[in-house]
C-alpha cells in the first residue's frame, strides 16, 4: 500500500474532478478524487501499511500544507 501527494493543476487539467469533504470529528477535509490519476500528478509516495496494531500513522517526515 502507498500513500499519495498528487499535483491538483495537473488533475484539473486532466480533467479528474477532486472534492472535498469537511470531517467534524477529525477537524480536517479529507479529498475524493473521481477519475484515473494520471501518472503526472503523482509528486511524491510513501510505504503506507499498518503498524502491529493494524492502525496506520502518517510517515513522520510527511509535512502537511494547510
């Protein structure tokens, strides 16, 4: 499994339709991406599994613009 970042210009353009849902709980937007990511708006990928637990935690060195 891998996590993510992708350029949203580089969707736009391609015409994939990115929405984004407001979670109360988490205090934080969550995106949906609709449509097939072109390899071109792929920027960056982490490893993504889960822990000995089975939860999953973001990479440490993962920075997140708000």
């Amino acid at each position: 499994m891998f996590l993510l970042e992708w350029d949203e210009d580089v969707l736009a353009a391609s015409n994939v339709r990115v929405e984004r849902e407001w979670v109360a709980s988490r205090g934080e937007a969550f995106a949906h991406v609709f449509g097939v990511v072109p390899l071109a708006a792929v920027r960056r990928v982490w490893p993504f599994g889960p822990d000995a637990d089975g939860g999953f935690q973001l990479p440490e060195n993962l920075s997140i613009a708000q």
